[in-house]
C-alpha cells in the first residue's frame, strides 16, 4: 500500500481519513513499445491534514501492492512475483509527505515514496483540490488528482528492461472525509 506521510501539524489543521473506495492509485508504462499497459491498486488506505492559512499539509497512503490489477489474471500474478512488486516480501506501497506548497487551487506535495523497500523522493503535482459537503451522505470532503513520474529502475524493478518501460506514470485520485 501506499503512504503520503504528513508534516507537523498545527492545532488548526483539518484531518481527513482517505476513502478507500473512492481513491484509486493507477498507472501506466510502455509495453514493447507497442502500446501503453495501464493498472490500478485496489487496496488503499491513508490520511491527510490541510491547513491552507498556514500553507501547511501533509497526505500519508499506504497501497496493497498485492492488489494490482491489470485485467489480466497471469499478468497481475507475475507482477506480483519477485520479478516485479515481490509482493511477499514487500507488501505496501507508500508515499509519505515531507512538503506540501499549495499553488493556486491545488499543490505540490514532495515525499517518500517506497517500493520494495527502496525508498526515493518524488513530487507529486495537484492541480486542483475540491472540498465541500458530500451530496449524499452531507460529510465534510475533500478530493483530488495527483500525478508523478519516475524510473522503476530506480526502486529495483528491471526485470523486461528495454522492452517494458522503465518510466512509470503514477496518478492517485483521492476522496477523504473529514474527521
């Protein structure tokens, strides 16, 4: 699962628990430069805080990294074997924050993020936060898109190098409600 830590929070700060059915982490990588393989986790859980007068926040998810799914049984059984995610040995996905900068009506959240127990520092873009009242259940939400790149490569993932692409794309859309 996947983590987005969070940073000192001030007594003013709102605290948001993620909706783990209305947050889906997915991505897509080049497959022999034919077309493009795209996947989502099914498992995610995590927490975030938003302060926005204060310009202080952090968002912490966890991703089951057993959960992938890319519509194809044998495929997602060999994503999670040791030539990929190693799901045995590592688990979780996370991503946890260490900045948050909100710029015009979304942010930049820079972190963690660890998979297979390799640890690098990524910056995920949102171009838009949303909160309000829910229409259906009247609880205070708020929801996002978050987006990054990065090298599988350098989280220890090489297996199918050239022909399976190294660059990752990596888009989070997240609900969570307030506490």
């Amino acid at each position: 699962m996947l983590a987005l830590s969070v940073l000192p929070v001030a007594a003013a700060a709102d605290s948001y628990t993620i909706d783990p059915s209305h947050t889906y982490p997915n991505f897509k990588v080049d497959h022999l430069g034919f077309s493009t393989l795209h996947g989502r986790f099914g498992k995610t859980s995590g927490r975030m805080t938003m302060d926005r007068a204060k310009g202080s926040g952090s968002v912490d998810i966890v991703i089951d990294a057993a959960s992938i799914d890319t519509g194809h049984a044998k495929r997602d059984d060999h994503l999670r074997s040791p030539d990929f995610f190693n799901v045995m040995e590592f688990p979780q996905i996370t991503f946890k924050s260490s900045t948050v900068k909100y710029v015009g009506d979304g942010a930049t959240v820079t972190g963690d993020l660890t998979i297979m127990g390799v640890t690098r520092s990524v910056t995920l873009e949102v171009p838009r936060i949303n909160c309000g009242t829910h229409p259906f259940n009247k609880k205070q939400v708020c929801g996002f898109n978050a987006t990054t790149r990065f090298k599988r490569s350098d989280f220890g993932m090489s297996y199918g190098l050239p022909g399976i692409g190294d660059e990752i794309s990596l888009d989070i859309e997240v609900e969570a409600f307030k506490d």
